[in-house]
C-alpha cells in the first residue's frame, strides 16, 4: 500500500506536506518554546527582516511563526478529534438503524434528515455560543455536521450485510445481536467510512478556521483562523499578517485532499483487480 | 399538473416531522444556555435593577418552565410568527424578509457563476482525461477546492479593492448615493463581485471536478465509443453525449451543497460587512438572542427543503427514467 502510494507523484507531495505538518504539531513546544501568545519583540515587524523573528511580528509584537508552529497543533487536533467523533456516533447510529431496522431505523434516520437539512456551520455556531469555545466544544461542533455521511454509509452497508451466512451462523450460534453488531458487522462497515474521513478532517480544520475568524474559537489557544481575524485590521498596512496564516491552512487541506484521493485510487484500483 | 403537485405535497408533508426535529432540538439547545437575551439586554443598556429584569422575563415569556416555552414557541411557528427578536428589539419574520434578498442574490449569482464555469471548465478537462490542460484543470481545481473562503475574500479585497481600487471594500450599496433603478442595480452589482466570486470559488472547484468525472465515466461507456464509431466529431461527443449524462449528478451536487453554501454566506457577508441574512446568525449568537438563532436556523433548514425539492424536481425532468418515485430504476 504505502510503495504504490510512493509511486504516484502527488501523494508524495501531499505525504510529505502532512508528515511536515504534522512534525510541527507534535513538536511545537520544542521547536518554538514559550507562550506563542507573549510578546517577543517591537509590534508589525514586516517579515524576512530581524533574523530572531524570520516571519515578523503581529500588531502586538508576537512572533508570527510561533503562531504558525502552535496553530498547526490547533488545526491538527481539531482535525483529528472532529474526525474521530464524527466516525464514531455516526457509525454507531448508522450500525443501530441498520440493524435493528423498523421504528428504530426509520426515527433515527429521520434524525440523520434532520442533521443535513441544518447547515452544519450555523449548528457549530449555535453549539459553541451554547456551550462556550474550548477546543474540544469547538471539535465536537463540528462533528455535528459531520456524523451524518459515516452514519448513512455504514447503515447503508448493513443493510447489505445483515442477512449475510457469518451474521446468520453467529445469530445460530446464540451471539447477543449487539455484539454481532460491534464485532462482526462494524469492522466490515468501516472501509467505506475511512474512505471519505480524510474529507471529514478538511472540512474540520476549514470550519474550525471559519468558527475562530468569526471569533468563537477558543481564545486560550493559536488558531490560523483567528490569527487571520487579528491582521484583518491591518490588511492596508500589513496584509502579510493574514495572508500567511492562509497559506498554511491552504498547504495544509491540499496536502489532506492529495493523500486522501490517492488512497482512495489505490484502494479503488485494488478492488478492480 | 396533478401528479407534480401531489410530489410536491408528499415530499412537503414528508419534511414536516424532520423540520418539527430541527425545532424541538435547536430549540432544547439553546435553552441550555447560562443566560438568556434580557442579561445581554441590560449589559447594552448599561444594567438593570431585579425588578426590570423579572418585568422583561416575563414580557418575552422567559420566566415559564421549558415545556411550556416550546410549546409557545410551537404555537407560534404554526401560525407563521418567527417571534420577537429581544436584541434588535423587532419581529423577527420582519428582519429576516428584509435581510433575505442579499443573501439570496448572493447565493444565487454564485451558484449560477460556479455551475456555468464549473461544468464548462469540468467538458474541457474531462474531454481529453490525463491530457495536459487536464491536469492543470485537475490540479488547480483541487487548490481552489482546499482555500478557505473568508480568507480568499480577504485576499480579493487586499488586491482588488484596497490596492487596485477597482470595487468597493464592503457593504452592499454606495450609502446614500440616491440611485434608482439601473444606478442603484450597477451599484449593487459592483459590491457583489468580491463575495459572489469569494463565496463561489470553492463551488466552482467542485462542480469542476464533479462533471470531470461524471466525463470520464462516460467515455467508458458503450453510447460514446458507438457514436464516435459512427464518425460523430470528439467534440460533439463531449457536447451531446458525454457531457449531457454528466450533468445529472452535477444538478444533484447543487442540492447536496445548498446548506453549506448557507453556512458559507455567513463568513463572507462578516469579510464584506454586507447586511444579509447569515450575518444575522452572527448577530444573535452576539446579541444572546436565542430566538433570532433559532429563526435562521429553521429559515435555513427551510430554504435547504426547498433548495433539494427544486433539484429533484430538475432531474425528473432532465432524466425521465427518475420518474418521480414511480417506475424507472427504483
């Protein structure tokens, strides 16, 4: 799997890009030690001019490369975690409708309607403002608008598997039906998931971004999204400061979308053969 | 035409139970709040004594239990009163019609401008798959496709707006500039550019993407190797054959992309400072205001309804096999 990925151009592109990004993630307190959020130096320092600060400084003289370094670790996170969650209650609500079938399947998959026809940004907007802007309220709004496409896939699969011979042979053999559910048919129902979770954690990381340019992310930690906001006052002056929070949101999804694509056709090319 | 509105009605009535969902649940939501829109009330106006504040509870009905207050709020929904908005002090249906239109253009001219470049850019890369100008096409698509759109907007006004001065920064009409009519429709047009173009880029990219696809899909199939067997030129192939097929699961894509598109409107209409119907989600989230949230959220939901029933009605009409329900591949 990963030689056939090596073989294509743009996965090592975007490979490397992610391994990059998350490097930094996980190495941000050592590679730029201190509070991001303290002030290192004279206000709007425009950037590849004072070697100690290589990308300047913000209106406040705080490094803007160490807002880069933690704001990785910001992205990275909410990524991750929305993701999981996502995956998780949507599949375990898909797995549930689909297999108890009936009332069940038809109510909560009139819940699932309800999820979609709501635009997931106004329901993240509405969570955090409820619940307050800390980084997990922030990853678990999101994963609100998420749930419901891992939901409607893995209902959609059990659907296909529950009259199958190993579901029927452990039904025989007096197996509780959620513990078929859970060991024998949910591992089966996952591949389709993980194929479109690299879109889940885009979309996240661009919601995320969109939440703190707004001003509800959470304020204790470095986001790209709210360091955008911050240089939105001086776009006239110094628009460096907004733009090259951007670009690292930009590199960043890139890099996600071209190792997800890539997976998916080797993936899909697997199955043709 | 009795059977399109019998579908229409079914799928209307189908939708009330999972709008009545969204309802009950934005609503429990927002009612887990700590403090309500009276406390943001009196900290605008500077703080109240307890006396106040119990009068305004109960004017809005706030001081009632949880049960009774849905169920008020129930009431009203079915009579057609979105309620009363405690921040901006008016009827919320009343805001909601005057900020709508904004939006609507907003959202309309961009759907329009992605899905005419996006599918016409989509028969270009998807004629010749794996040619040069594909990749290109492919790649910048998917660049497109991962910028996020406030900060596009941003980058847009910097260069266009700030630096070039070729269109206005923000706003949605020169203020107090007196036009009528045509003026005031240029003028409209001009402050529209910046946000159509921020907030229909990412569409652009996807919609691309999408009829590329769908075109490669095609060329595997047996109609076009057929027709270009019997001699058809490979454009008229892309155009009439190709193409065509293409186009159905892109008229899908537009109903699956009307909330998102919704939730996008929110970010640019804060970049562009332009007065419509998202930026009011963003004000009442400000304002404390549960009611004016809970009226755009169920507005949105609506308009999300409406959005899918017209593409479904368009793809029964493009596609005949889609026989509303009935028949065809079903």
């Amino acid at each position: 799997m990963i030689r056939e990925l090596a073989r294509r151009p743009e996965a090592r592109v975007g490979g490397a890009l992610l391994l990059l990004l998350v490097a930094v993630a996980a190495l941000a307190p050592a590679l730029s030690p201190g509070d991001p959020l303290a002030i290192a130096g004279r206000p709007l320092i425009p950037p590849l001019t004072d070697p100690a600060l290589p990308l300047g400084t913000d209106r406040l003289g705080r490094s803007l490369l160490a807002g880069l370094i933690h704001g990785a670790r910001t992205s990275v996170t909410i990524g991750v975690v929305s993701a999981l969650v996502a995956v998780a209650v949507g599949m375990a609500v898909g797995t549930a409708a689909g297999f108890a079938g009936g009332l069940v399947d038809e109510g909560l998959m009139r819940v699932v309607d309800a999820f979609q026809i709501v635009p997931g940004f106004l329901l993240a907007l509405a969570f955090v403002s409820v619940a307050g802007p800390s980084l997990l309220v922030v990853a678990v709004a999101i994963a609100l608008g998420a749930w419901t496409g891992p939901a409607r896939l893995s209902r959609a699969r059990v659907l296909s598997l529950r009259e199958a011979d190993f579901v029927a042979s452990a039904r025989v053999t007096g197996m509780h039906p959620v513990e078929i559910a859970v060991r024998q048919v949910m591992p089966l129902a996952l591949p389709p998931v993980l194929a479109v979770s690299s879109v889940i954690v885009a979309g996240a990381i661009l919601t995320e971004a969109a939440l703190s340019f707004l001003g509800l992310g959470d304020p204790n930690v470095v986001t790209w999204g709210g360091m955008i906001a911050e240089g939105r006052n001086q776009l006239r002056s110094a628009a460096w400061l907004s733009i090259i929070p951007g670009l690292a949101l930009v590199a960043t999804v890139v890099s996600i979308y071209l190792v997800g694509e890539a997976v998916g056709d080797v993936l899909a090319g697997r199955r043709r053969r | 035409m009795p059977r399109l509105a019998r579908l229409v009605l079914r799928r209307l009535a189908g939708s009330v139970p999972v709008l009545l969902i969204v309802v009950v649940g934005v609503f429990l939501l927002l009612d887990s709040a700590g403090g309500d829109a009276v406390d943001a009330y009196l900290v605008s106006i500077g703080g109240g004594d307890a006396a106040l504040a119990e009068e305004l509870r109960a004017r809005y009905g706030l001081d009632r239990s949880v049960l009774a207050r849905l169920l008020l709020t129930l009431g009203q929904l079915a009579r057609g009163d979105l309620g009363w908005s405690v921040a901006l002090n008016r009827p919320i249906g009343a805001v909601i019609a005057e900020r709508l239109p904004n939006t609507l253009w907003l959202m309309g001219s961009a759907t329009a401008l992605a899905f005419a470049s996006g599918s016409a850019l989509g028969i270009v890369a998807g004629r010749r798959p794996g040619s040069a100008i594909d990749r290109l096409l492919s790649g910048g698509s998917l660049m497109l496709y991962s910028v996020p759109s406030f900060w596009l907007g941003l980058v847009l006004a910097v260069v266009f707006a700030v630096r070039l001065q070729w269109l206005p920064v923000s706003g949605i009409e020169t203020i107090a500039s007196g036009a009528t009519g045509l003026a005031r429709a240029a003028d409209v047009a001009r402050h529209l550019v910046l946000p159509v173009a921020a907030l229909g880029t990412i569409y652009l990219a996807l919609f691309l993407r999408v009829m590329r696809a769908g075109m490669v899909e095609a060329w595997g199939q047996d109609y076009t190797l057929a027709a270009r067997a019997r001699g058809v030129s490979s454009w008229r192939v892309a155009l009439n054959h190709a193409a065509r097929n293409a186009l159905l699961p892109l008229v899908t894509m537009l109903g699956l992309q009307a909330a998102s598109m919704i939730g996008g409107s929110v970010v640019i209409e804060s970049v562009f400072g332009i007065p419509g119907f998202g930026r009011l989600a963003q004000e009442a989230v400000a304002g404390r205001d549960a009611p004016l949230l809970m009226a755009v959220i169920l507005v949105s939901a609506v308009m999300v309804v409406a959005a899918n029933l017209a593409v479904d009605l368009a793809c029964g009409w493009l596609d005949p096999r889609i026989g509303s329900g009935r028949g065809g591949r079903g």
